[in-house]
C-alpha cells in the first residue's frame, strides 16, 4: 500500500538545557543488570507500508508501564518503530533507538529527520508529512522513544513522575525500555546502535551502565550536552567567540575580514585560542592597556559595543550577544541556531528562563507544544491515539528535573567519564559526534573540548561539526549530507567484525 500523509499543525523542535537551572550531572557506577523485561502495550494498523522510494515497512507504537497506581493510573514510557520488511534474518538487522533531549523534549525532531516520512511547514503554517528520501531505515530498523511526559509517555501524578524525572531514573527507565522492546519484538541478538541529542548526549552517557549485555554496535550523540559546565569558565568564553564571530559575519556586523561563514570561524578561532585565551587567564592581573586591546577587537569580530564589552570584563554571555548584535535591527538571535532571528518581543509568559523565548522553540504563553498534526499523524500510521495529545515540547518537565539526586551538591560534573568507563570495557562499539557550527546551547568548541580532553579510543570517535545550529539537519542543504553521514556510520559500524572499518563517514 502506498501511503502519504498530509496533516495539519503545532511545531515540535529538541531544544538544550535551559540555563543555570538546568546543571547536567553525571555519576561514575558500575554495570548494573536490566531489570526483568516488562509487559508492552501494542497499537498496530498490520497493514505493510510501501514508500514511494520502494521501502516496505510496518510501523508500531509500543508502550511500557514503568508504575501502577492503587486507581489504576500509569506511568509510562512510549516509542514508535518502523520495521523494514526484507529477505534477511531478523536478528542480522540492526536496531537503531534514538531520543532527543530536553530534558522535557519528545523524539519528534530525529523521528521526522531519519524516520521514512519527513514533517514540512508551508509559508502559512500547515505542516505535511511525506517519504523522506534521506531516511536511514534501509541501513536499520528505527525506534523513537519518548521519554515521561512528552510524546504520548505520561506520569500518573507529579509524584509518580519525580523518579522519571531524574538523571539517572531516566537512564534507568529509556534502558529498561531498549531491553523490554528486545525482548518484545525478538530482536534480542539484533546489533543495537543508540543516538541522543541535547540533554540526549547526558541520557545516553548514563544509561551506559545498564546495557553492558547488549550487542551495541554504534552511539550517535547530536549536539551532545556533555559538559555544559564548560560554558561558566574561561574556556566556555573562548569556545563561544568563534560562533558569536561567524554569526556576526553572517549579518554584516563583523569587522572580520573572511570569504565565508566558516573561515570567520577559523579566523576567531585562532584568536580565541591564543591571544584571548591568554587575556582571560591572567583575570585582574590583566594589564589595563591590554584589556583595552582585547575588548575593542572582541568588540569587531562580534559587532558589540567596545565598553560594554570591556564591562563584562572581556567575558561576552550569550544571551548579551543574542539580544545586542541585531539591537539595531530590533531583532533577537537564536541559541539553537544563530542563522534565525525574531523581533524582539516582550516574554509570552512571566518568570521564564530567556532561555524559553528563542526563536526557533516556538512557545507560545503554554510550557507546552502540543502537536495535533503528529497525534493525527501517529493515529493514521498506527492506529494509536491519547486524549491529552502529543507533546513535542514539555518545559514543565524541564524545570522539574532532578538534576542531583540524594547526593552531595557537583554542580559542573561531566558525563565524558561514563563514556571512558564503557569504550574502556568495550572493544568494539564506534561513536560518532555531530554538532552545529551555529549553535550556542552547545557550542561546537565545547564539545570538542570535552572529547579532546577525554580518556577515549579516539580511533573509533569521530566529531564532525557540520553549518548548521543545535539540530543541523533543519537546514535543507545540510539535511542530505546529515542523512547520509548517520547511514554511512550504521552500515560501518554494523558490518562484519573482520572487516577493516571504513570511516568514509568523516
């Protein structure tokens, strides 16, 4: 059967931590076994899709009970798959789970990224759904999971929800779900790759731990918020500079004199890593006349104001940038992806991280995206639906989050020693890194740092910083290039253990 959807409505976009509420915390533990698998609610149409690319698929919705209240109401952690219909072995195809990040975002912008249909906004704002040429489930069958409170997952109350919304309850729970699916489907000798974006790069470090007895094969962090507690130090000042630099290039506000968007960013670097990098570690030791001199070249290369600059002392917070280097223009840039801009706008709704109002979130006075054309969507393919709707976006989540658990206060802890705790034990998996050159959540110098800086087989790690903001494949010209650096790495990393590697990837 040939199927094309055409739907209506919200936005859904995966979006970082949002400011010094959000402190990402990581904790060192030893392998931990995966608890029994659970019972899977199923919603199936069991009619074969076939695309017009000649991909056949079926396509499922799958929900596991995490807790029972005494009336009866669940919590609960929820997916949608697409199985390829082929002449193999169904244990010889991979399985590819992914998850977006928050915390508070639901899988909807991977899902219609990599997914067989890919979700489209007109000038006018309706939404269509049609195949998507770049997906990758000729390489993998495709599991996106949606964790407690966004999607169709649901905590029965606020109490219920509290060890879900958690750093490592979470974890715990997005594990249990790739074992319960396993199990569910017979897929248990299938070879597994796993991707996180955002606060998706903290879930996948932790959950490390709790899949030791899997066949894993690749991970795939997008914009992976690793370390953000970089972004409060010098160093954090110096992995900025570049983007603010590029971003101000781009909109004719930087005294750098470059070709394109990217030598700006090269030409930045240079300075950010030496003379810059200098200025800031000599702090109030800096000499006057030298402090002059860094301000008013920061001030060119990012299109600020010399002595406002000079204020901060030398030290440009991003949402300063944001708000100023269009203040001319009246427009604000955006966190996620410096190539889009708003006007400036009061907040829609009071008391708000600034964080919460950057253009490409899209939130209105709710906390909450809830999107009628995904729900309608999700029905048509699956025969599922739920009466409070999907959520794509869930901020009240967000600012529930525990991120310390029980334990003593690590504000700037880093998730990079689970990742060398689990390459350390294990010799085969490879992990590639994708990040934004426009993105300021989770700057590209900061992920760089953090791999750098990290005791990992750097044979079997690749970064590869594409033009584009904290999700890249929103940019139609990079869209393809992503597609088909993400099926390059499945199929590299899932090939025979006796073949040598191909990074053709990189």
């Amino acid at each position: 059967m040939k199927q094309t959807l055409r739907l209506t409505s919200a936005l859904a976009l995966g979006f970082s931590s949002l400011g010094a509420a959000s402190v990402p915390v990581s904790f060192a533990q030893e392998t931990v076994a995966p608890a029994p698998a659970a019972e899977m609610a199923h919603a199936q149409t069991g009619e074969p899709i076939t695309l017009e690319t000649g991909l056949t698929f079926t396509a499922h919705w799958d929900k596991m009970v995490l807790a029972v209240e005494a009336d009866g109401s669940e919590t609960s952690l929820s997916g949608t798959s697409y199985l390829l219909e082929c002449d193999c072995a169904p244990e010889q195809r991979p399985v590819f789970f992914l998850f977006n990040g928050g915390p508070g975002a639901s899988s909807s912008p991977l899902h219609f990224s990599l997914g067989p249909y890919s979700r489209e906004r007109s000038d006018d704002g309706e939404t269509s759904f049609s195949p998507n040429e770049g997906t990758v489930l000729d390489a993998a069958d495709l599991v996106f999971i949606d964790p407690v409170e966004t999607g169709y997952s649901r905590a029965a109350s606020e109490e219920a929800g509290k060890p879900y919304l958690d750093v490592a309850g979470d974890a715990k729970a997005v594990s249990d779900y790739i074992h319960t699916w396993l199990e569910a489907h017979d897929r248990e000798g299938s070879p597994v790759l796993i991707a996180g974006q955002s606060y998706g790069g903290i879930r996948l470090a932790n959950l490390l731990p709790h899949i030791g007895d899997l066949p894993v094969a690749g991970l795939v962090m997008v914009s992976p918020a690793l370390d953000q507690g970089i972004t409060a130090t010098d160093q954090g000042y110096v992995a900025t500079l570049p983007t603010m630099t590029a971003t101000a290039w781009r909109f004719g506000k930087s005294s750098v004199e470059a070709e394109s968007e990217q030598e700006a960013f090269e030409i930045a670097r240079s300075f950010a890593e030496t003379d810059y990098l200098l200025a800031l570690q000599q702090g109030v030791n800096l000499d006057e006349a030298e402090a002059t001199r860094i301000a008013e070249t920061l001030a060119g290369m990012t299109g600020l104001d010399a002595e406002a600059v000079a204020e901060h002392e030398i030290r440009i917070p991003i949402q300063y940038f944001l708000e100023n280097v269009l203040a001319e223009e009246n427009e604000l840039v955006s966190r996620l992806n410096t190539g889009k801009t708003a006007p400036k706008a009061p907040p829609k709704a009071e008391g708000r991280p600034a964080a919460a109002n950057d253009p490409s979130l899209g939130l209105g006075r709710s906390n909450k995206i809830i999107s009628e054309d995904i729900a309608r969507y999700l029905e048509n393919l699956t025969g599922y639906t739920q009466d409070d709707g999907y959520r794509s976006l869930n901020l009240d989540a967000n600012f529930a989050w525990n991120w310390n658990p029980g334990r003593r206060f690590a504000p700037y802890s880093t998730s990079a020693p689970l990742l060398e705790a689990y390459f350390k034990d294990d010799a085969d998996s490879e992990l590639l890194i994708v990040t934004g050159y426009r993105d300021l959540a989770v700057p590209t110098m900061v992920v760089e740092y953090t791999i750098s800086h990290a005791d990992l087989p750097q044979d079997r790690v690749t970064v590869l910083p594409m033009m584009g903001g904290h999700s890249p494949y929103d940019e139609p010209e990079i869209a393809p290039v992503f597609t088909d650096k993400i099926r390059s790495f499945i199929l590299n990393a899932t090939q025979d253990a006796n073949t040598e590697k191909d990074h053709s990837y990189e």
